[in-house]
C-alpha cells in the first residue's frame, strides 16, 4: 500500500510507522503511535465518561483494539480520524452497557480488555504467522511490565494477563476496592512512562 499524498505531514508519519508496524513487526512503531495519541485519546474518553479510571481503561482498550485491527486501516483518511472512531465507538459500548447495568441495579462494572497487545489472545482463527506476531507483542508488553515495582506489576498482571475483574483483585489481596481501582490507575500511569521512557529500546 502507497501513502495517500493528500494526508497530511503528520498523516504520513503515522503511515510510516503503521507500515513499520504491520510488515517489520517493529514494535518503536507501536510504541510511537501509541505515544502520539495516547493524550488525546484518553482525554476524549474523559469527556465521554467524565471519570479517570474508565478513561485509563478505555485509552488501552482503544489502542488495543486498532493495533489489533492495524491491517484494516487504509489511507483514504487520517490514521487518528481512524483511532478516534474507534475509540469513540467502543466508548459508546461501553457507557450503553454501563446504563444497562445500571439499570439492572448492578453497580460492579467490568470493562472487556480485548487488547492484542497485553493479554493472551490466542485464536485458532490466527495463521502461524499472525500467531508469532501476537506473541511477540504479548513478550513485549510483558518486558515492560516487569520494569514496574512488584506491588504495581502484580496489578497490572491480575488485571490484564489474568484477566481478573476489580472485585477479584480486591478480594485476592485484600484491599478496599476504591484502594484496588486508585492503584490500577497509577500502575498504569507508571506503565506508559515506562513505555514512554524505554521506546527506544522496545
């Protein structure tokens, strides 16, 4: 695929790295999209949710879910016209299911981490290669983890390649709730600065 040359500078840059991404499996690709728009991305989410901890999950979700769906991505329009969508739609999900839950008197809502880059993801539908690059994504992921104090890693790990809901967390290390999403919330925070701070060696 040729880049569109009506994109703009930075339209480009991102399909640079997109092709980067998809044929070299360079994982500074993933890293830098990411860190164009992580900002962006979780402040919109803000707005939509107008609360943190959805949006620090909603942001990951967002990038896992387009990273996951990188292939699909054509440059007729912007790369982060495309993120934005993505982000925007899955946000919609999210608050439609939140309402309904809500309307179910259910107050315990858990958020379906479906990133292909920070939890097990293996299909039978993925081709060996595809199968190779989803692990090695899910390596990467799991290297930067492990650069967090262990307190934050065994969140990050719970939560994420456990995939345990808030309420397991709290019950398996018998924390308050409140004290188990507040601390979600900076492990995650830790999580991109690592990944902010190691790009070059990723």
């Amino acid at each position: 695929m040729e880049v569109n040359e009506r994109l703009s500078e930075k339209g480009q840059r991102d399909f640079r790295l997109i092709q980067r991404a998809l044929k070299e499996s360079d994982q500074r690709a993933y890293a830098e999209l990411l860190l164009n728009y992580r900002d962006s991305i979780y402040f919109l989410m803000l707005k939509m949710t107008n609360n943190a901890i959805d949006a620090e999950d909603l942001t990951i979700e967002a990038f896992g879910k387009a990273f996951k769906k990188l292939d699909q991505y054509t440059s007729d329009y912007a790369f982060s016209t495309w993120l934005f969508r993505i982000a925007a739609n899955n946000c919609i999900d999210f608050i439609r299911h939140k309402r309904k839950d809500a309307l179910n008197q259910s107050s315990d809502i858990d958020i379906d981490f479906s990133s292909s880059f920070a939890r097990r993801t293996a299909s039978t539908n993925l081709d060996p290669e595809e199968n190779i690059i989803n692990d090695q994504k899910i390596k990467m992921m799991r290297q930067i983890v492990d650069k967090l104090k262990p307190h934050y890693r065994q969140l990050i790990v719970l939560r994420y390649f456990e995939e345990l809901s808030y309420e397991e967390i709290s019950v398996q290390l018998q924390l308050p709730l409140g004290t188990v999403k507040a601390q979600l919330f900076r492990a995650r925070d830790l999580l991109f600065q690592v990944l902010k701070n190691s790009k070059e060696n990723i």
